[in-house]
C-alpha cells in the first residue's frame, strides 16, 4: 500500500513539473510574439475615385533575426494595409514596412521603423523535421484576444506545385490546434519554443474552426523570404483576357487591370490608379476605372506567358535600379516611371 501510494505521488510530482515546465515554455516564448494593427482604405466602388472608407484590421506576428528589425507574419494581413503597427508584449508600439511577400505562400517578412532591443527574437526550427503526431503549439489573437495559446498536433503535410511560380513547392502543415480570426501570421512552435510554421488559415463551413488548420512551413517562409526580389508593390490586378480587352477598347490582346492601389505603397508613389466603379461581367465581380497596364519595361502584357514572365520579373528587381510601366488611363496612353528603394 505504502509502495503504491508512493508511486501515486511521484507520478503526480511528474506530471505537475510536467505542465510547469510547458508553462516556463509559453512564458518565455510570448515575449517574441508581436499583434499586428493594419489600416487599410478601400475604395467603395461607386463611381467617385475619392469615395475610399477606413478599415482597421488585426493579426499576429513573431520577431525574428539577429537584428531584431524583422516580423515574420502573413501576407494577406499586411499586404492591403497602408499603415502597419506591430505591439509588442508589453503594450510598446512602433510602425513597420513590407520588405518581402508572397502570396501564394501566405508569408511576409516586415521591417520595423525601430530595432526591438527589449525583445528576444524566436528561434527558426526545422520544419522538415517534424512528423504527423506531433505536439505544437500556436499563440496568436484569435477574435481579439491577445497571446491566447492553444495546442495541437500536425495533423498532415500538405506539399503542391504552383504553376504561376514555375512550379515552385508550397508546403503547409494542417493542425488541430485551434486557429481563428486574428491567429493569422502567429507563429506555430514545436515543443523547443522553436518557430516551424507561420499561422495561414482555416478550413471551415460554418466560418469558425472546425479542427482543420493551415500554417506555412518555416523552411519554405525562409526559402522565400530570403531570395532577391519578392517585393511588395502594393497593387491588386487582373488579368484580362483578349474578350475583356475587346470590351473595355485596349489596344492589345491581354492586359492587367489595376482593381486596388495601397496608400503609401510603391506603385502609389509611382502614380498607379485603382477602380472606382464595382461591375459585374458573368459571375466575376470587378473593379473599374483603374489604369490598366500594358508593358513593364520590355514585357507586354498581352499574352499569359508573358504575365508569367512579368511575375518572375518583379522577383528579380534590383535597388536603385529605374523601371518604367506603360499604361492606358482613360483612353490615353501614358508613362510612368519608378526607382525601386
């Protein structure tokens, strides 16, 4: 009887020191993981290109680097946002820029406007290491509630081809843990407090989490985010094709047309406009009166080998370098000229 009590205690002594210790992780961790506040202008589509309305916007992020000037989050939270502010664990504030981005990824890599001397920048894990079954876990601000964990295991890893970016691999881990509105762009951890994946998104019928999440592997954020170019340009196009263009008057079989630009953005800057008159052809709904572009220093717009040239193009930018975008804005042809940073 003795022995076995004894053996009762020790367990409990063990689990107890067990949950202490993922406790001591979590409180060590949290102080790398960053909110991210975005603004974003949206033009309301009905006619007038002033008629734009603010809309403010939440996600997650976690520092990163040596430097401690770098956030690694989501692209989808940040790459319409005209002004980004990132808040640190104990409520300090400073603004940040995108330096890298990738779309299809779902990854971004910002630059803070301030070094973070008073915060430990995670450590990057090796996500090609991790197996199906084991335990991660994620903090973020799902709905609002800032540094909320929760704790899963991946559930899958999910590798695809993407054929815009010359069948470059996507991988994304799929978790239990719970993710939510606002969990975007937090780090998923492996149970070192190590990063292995960057919080994506949800799966879901009903709009709230059904067990069925997303995160980008940190070997595929890094790959990305370490190449030359990646660049934000702060546009939202769309490809039209030759139908489109007979439609719309442009002097060429394909084209892009600008549905959005980002206040503050590069092709802002540059003088780009984006539509102000919602319309719908067939079941696609679109952005009118924008510019439309038509070349990009030798390479015109006018067929989708072309645009796929075009993407591979922006990719290898160089800074200081001067680019020149031909473009028809109101019936006219017109030139504009930008020197990237």
């Amino acid at each position: 009887m003795t022995r076995t009590f004894t053996s009762i205690i020790l367990l409990f002594t063990v689990l107890n020191s067990g949950a202490q210790t993922f406790a001591d992780l979590i409180e060590k961790v949290n102080k790398s993981v960053v909110t991210i506040q975005v603004l974003e202008m949206e033009n309301m589509g009905i006619g007038n290109p002033d008629g734009f309305t603010a809309n403010e916007g939440m996600g997650s992020g976690i520092l990163v680097g040596e430097k401690q000037l770098y956030i690694l989050t989501a692209a989808h939270v940040v790459s319409d946002a005209s002004q980004i502010q990132v808040v640190f664990y104990d409520g300090a504030k400073t603004g940040a820029t995108i330096r890298r981005i990738d779309q299809t990824s779902d990854v971004a890599l910002l630059q803070l406007n301030k070094v973070a001397t008073n915060y430990p920048p995670a450590q990057i894990g090796d996500s090609d290491a991790m197996r199906i079954g084991e335990d991660i876990f994620i903090i973020g601000n799902p709905l609002g509630l800032e540094r909320s964990v929760s704790k899963g295991i991946i559930s899958g890893k999910h590798i695809e081809k993407d054929e815009i970016n010359n069948n470059r691999l996507q991988e994304f881990f799929q978790t239990d843990a719970s993710i939510n509105k606002g969990n975007s762009g937090g780090p998923m951890f492996n149970m070192q407090g190590e990063v292995i994946g960057i919080v994506s998104s949800i799966l879901s019928f009903s709009g709230g989490f059904e067990g069925l999440g997303f995160a980008a592997t940190s070997s595929i954020a890094e790959e990305i985010l370490q190449q030359p170019g990646r660049i934000w340009f702060g546009t939202r196009v769309l490809a039209l094709p030759p139908q489109l263009c007979q439609i719309f008057h442009i002097p060429q079989e394909g084209a892009l047309m600008v549905q959005a630009v980002v206040e503050n953005s590069p092709a802002y800057f540059m003088g780009l406009k984006g539509g102000y008159v919602k319309m719908n052809i067939g079941n696609m709904e679109i952005m009118a009166g924008g510019d439309i572009i038509l070349q990009f220093d030798d390479i015109q717009l006018n067929t989708a080998e072309n645009i796929l040239k075009f993407y591979d193009y922006l990719n290898t930018m160089k800074s200081g370098q001067n680019y020149t975008i031909k473009i028809l804005r109101a019936g006219q042809i017109k030139h504009l000229s930008w020197r990237m940073q």
